[in-house]
DNA sequence: CGCGGATTTGAACTGAATCAATCGACGTGG
DNA sequence: CCACGTCGATTGATTCAGTTCAAATCCGCG
C-alpha cells in the first residue's frame, strides 16, 4: 500500500494522458514539477466513498478515468445527484472549510490528488492556474443551470433522454467506428445504476426502466446489456429529449 | 436621458451603499478609481430585460437593489427561474461571448454596470478582483446545487416553504423590528409573482397559489397582500421546507 | 445449482397538472 | 363617482403522469 503510493507518487505530470485539458493544463513545466511533487495517484472502486459530506477538505484532484458522483442526501433519506465529474474534469470545492456534498465513485475510478493547503498555495502563487480553475467552475455553473432545468420542466422520457444524450457526449465510446455505426451513432456504457440515475433525474428507478424500455420500443435506443447503449441516431435521441419529436412527425 | 446617465456616471464608488459587499470590495481606492470611471448606474423597471439570451455579451454589473431573474426558456415555451439575483451579487457570465441565459428585472432594479471589455481587462489586471469573482462563482454554484435538490426531490409544500425560506434570508424585511415581531419571525415582500415563484419551482401558478394557501391555513405563514408576507416562525418555515414537520409532532 | 442484488414489468394509487370559473385590485374612461 | 376591462390570484373539479407497492425476471458468482 504505501509502497504502491510511491511507485505513483513518482509517476510525473509530463506523462498524464489528461494532462493538457485538466486545469494543470495552465501550468508552465516547471510549475508543472512542483505540481507533480504534491500530486499522488489515488484509485477507488465503484460505491467507494472519496470525500464525505462535511468534512474537511484534505484534498483536491484531477479525474483521470472513471465517473464521480456528486450526491445531496437529506436527514429523511431522499438523495439527489447535483453534478457527475468525467475525466478530466477537477474535483473538490477550493477556499471552503468543509466540502458541501458527498463525493461518490460511480465506476472504478483513477484521480490525481493535490493536498488542500499545498495546492491552494498554489493558487495563490500562480494566477493562471486559478483563472483556469475559475473557467473551470464557470462551466460548471452553466451545466448547474441546464441541468435546473431538466429537473424542473422536463417529463420523465424528456429526462431520460436527456441523461443519456449528456452521457454520450461525455462517456468515452465502446469501439467508436463511425464506420461501424453511422455518423450521428454513439455506443456507450452506462456509468450509473439505475437507481443512480433516477436520483439524477429526481425520478425513481422504476420511472427510470419504462422510459428506458420506452426509447427502446420505440427506436430510439437499443439495450445491448443492462448498461450498454446503442444509439442509432444522437439528433432523434436529442429531438426525445428537447420535447420536440412529435412536432417533426 | 443623457443628461441623466452623464449625473450618474459621475457618482463616485466611495459612496456606494453596497461597495464592500460586492465585488468591489476588492479593490483599492486607486483601483476603485479606475473602476467608477467605467462605471454607470442604470435604473429598470420590473418586467424590463436586462441581458438577452444568446446575444453577445456588452456589460457586467453590480446589483444595487432590487431582484433580478435568469431565465431558461424553450423552444416549446416551457420557462424554468435558474438563478435569483439580489442586490449585492454580481450580474453576468465572466469569459464567455454570450449570454448564457435571460436576465430580466423581476422588481424595479437598480445596477451598476460595467462595459464588457473594460471590466475583463479589470480582471486581467488585477488578481484580487478575479478572486473575489472567482468566490463568488463558487457561492453561486454551491446555492444552484442546493436548488437542484428542491427541484428533484421535494414536494409542493416543501418547495414553496423552501422558497419562502430563501426570501426570507435574502430579501430586506419590513419594518423589521425583533421587537415587534418576535426573534425568529420575519415579514418581507415577496420580489416575484405567482407565475414567476412558479417557473422558478418547477410547479404551476395553481399549485403555488393552493400551497400558499395550505401554509397560511396551517398558520406557518400570514398573507397581508397578495405580495407582503408575515412568517410568525421562521423555524416551523424551515421544517416545513424539509418535510421534518410531523416527525416533530 | 442456487443465492442475492439489479432490473423489468404490472396494478393501483396519488400529487400535481389541467381545465374552468370566480374573485379582487387597479386604472381608465364615461 | 361608478361601471368596465384587465391582469393577477384563488378556488374547485377532473385528469393524468409518475409514484408506490408487489411480483417476476435477469444475471453474475460462489
């Protein structure tokens, strides 16, 4: 264990395969090198726990693969999943004490940490790297809003579709020819369960498998495995999830 | 109308009731020189657009008073409230061409506003400005996930309890004596309407209208007018707004 | 082969939407 | 000064999308 986290430790930034769309893209190579001195390779499986709720924040991290969620429970149990970080996205609330919400592995996930005072003070020297972060978090506050308004106006096909629309702009593709599939097709796995997504969606799970059997019916999906998507025609599926299909007809 | 802007413009920022609670408070007097040389108060009305969706961006601003909403529309018609502005938070999406979303007056409003180009360069130029933006962001980001759990998982009763709640914390009160009133009560003008209180929860004026109606019948609230709002205990508000009420009994 | 968790499907129920009517405040014009 | 029209808000009756409860079905794995 520790000796595995030295092996990583050493791993330099020069090398990551994300390293120029993370928010290190910034970075000139030797700020870079004082980057990689405080960064550590962490690994977690799928249902890990990566910072809890309200807890101090230890650290912050770069996604290299896999998908975090970032969840808000109440006291009375009802959950709802407020964001999902893809590689490369950057994890972690900078200048906050604590960390406002549950962060989740999805999938069997890979990050790259940065302890909490080392890379704030480097925020701090380093006015690139925080306007990055700010861009960053800018993009973020937009998805926020879009996704505001999917939870509030859309129905739940319309949400369905949406998700899944979301998730084939983001997921990396299964054996992505565009040979093999047409054009406008995408084939992905599914990073969430069920239940994940219906509390994505602010559904439940079994509002979650009608609409997904729904799309199905009708054409617009194809289920090859419980997790894995076929879409023959992204622009259908995004008609599915604008509301605006039957307008076409 | 000119001679107006031109008795405006030279207001100087040193005055300004809001100047340390925005994101000027930043910045130096020299600094804050340069930045009311740019700036110009301007007035509008309720129901007057501020910012128009997907136009280029021509100017940022400080909220001096009054409420101002972001607005998601559709094509189809369907409207979602993705932000509540008040006064002293900052108005505008930094680093991007357009704007992301509607900006409209939902009381009389008064801003102080910046031109587009000359507010960035501000930023470049200064590191503690783009800090404090960088904070602001992030307030902004955390309260827009904190809706996305009252928009996916809380019902009628709870969302408008929850609403009323943030009204209460963000809107000046009237005549606002603890005295008067007790310590946990509070007494506001609602800044939206029916409709506008109703994209901004996901419902429809109806069931806002019925909720409304539900808390003043259960005595958790008073309506002394259509707008103005009496909340005995803000306490009971807020249990209501988590649906932990019966659990008291 | 059988167990346990995840998913799908079915049937009944319910909370919020929809449709429809009324009310009330306010400003305008007769 | 009051009748009228408009706009926002309330209230009632009905409908329907999505939840809840319940039961299969699927699938990976010891």
């Amino acid at each position: 264990m520790a000796h595995d986290s030295i092996r990583l430790r050493q791993s330099s930034c020069e090398t990551c395969a994300v390293r120029h769309r993370t928010v290190c893209g910034a970075l000139s190579n030797e700020e870079l090198t004082s980057l990689s001195r405080i960064g550590r390779m962490r690994k977690f499986k799928a249902g890990d726990i990566i910072l809890a709720d309200e807890e101090p924040t230890t650290f912050f991290a770069n996604v290299i693969s896999g998908v975090i969620k970032l969840e808000k429970t109440s006291v009375d149990g009802r959950q709802q999943i407020v964001g999902l970080v893809f590689a490369p996205d950057f994890l972690g609330r900078a200048y906050s004490r604590s960390n406002p919400y549950f962060a989740q592995a999805a999938t069997d996930t890979e990050i790259c940490t940065f302890p909490h005072t080392g890379f704030e003070q480097l925020l701090r020297n380093h006015p690139g790297l925080e306007h990055r972060l700010f861009e960053n978090t800018l993009n973020e506050l937009d998805s926020a809003r879009e996704w505001m308004f999917v939870l509030g106006r859309k129905s739940a096909q319309e949400k369905v579709a949406s998700f899944l629309h979301l998730i084939a702009k983001r997921q990396p593709m299964i054996g992505c020819q565009p040979i093999e599939l047409g054009a406008h097709a995408a084939r992905f796995e599914l990073p969430l369960t069920r239940a994940d997504i219906a509390d994505f969606l602010g559904l439940t799970i079994e509002t979650v498998s009608r609409q997904l059997s729904n799309l199905k019916r009708q054409g617009t999906i194809q289920l090859v495995s419980g997790r894995e998507v076929v879409v023959p025609d992204l622009r259908k599926l995004e008609s599915k999830a604008d509301g605006d299909d039957e307008a076409v007809a």
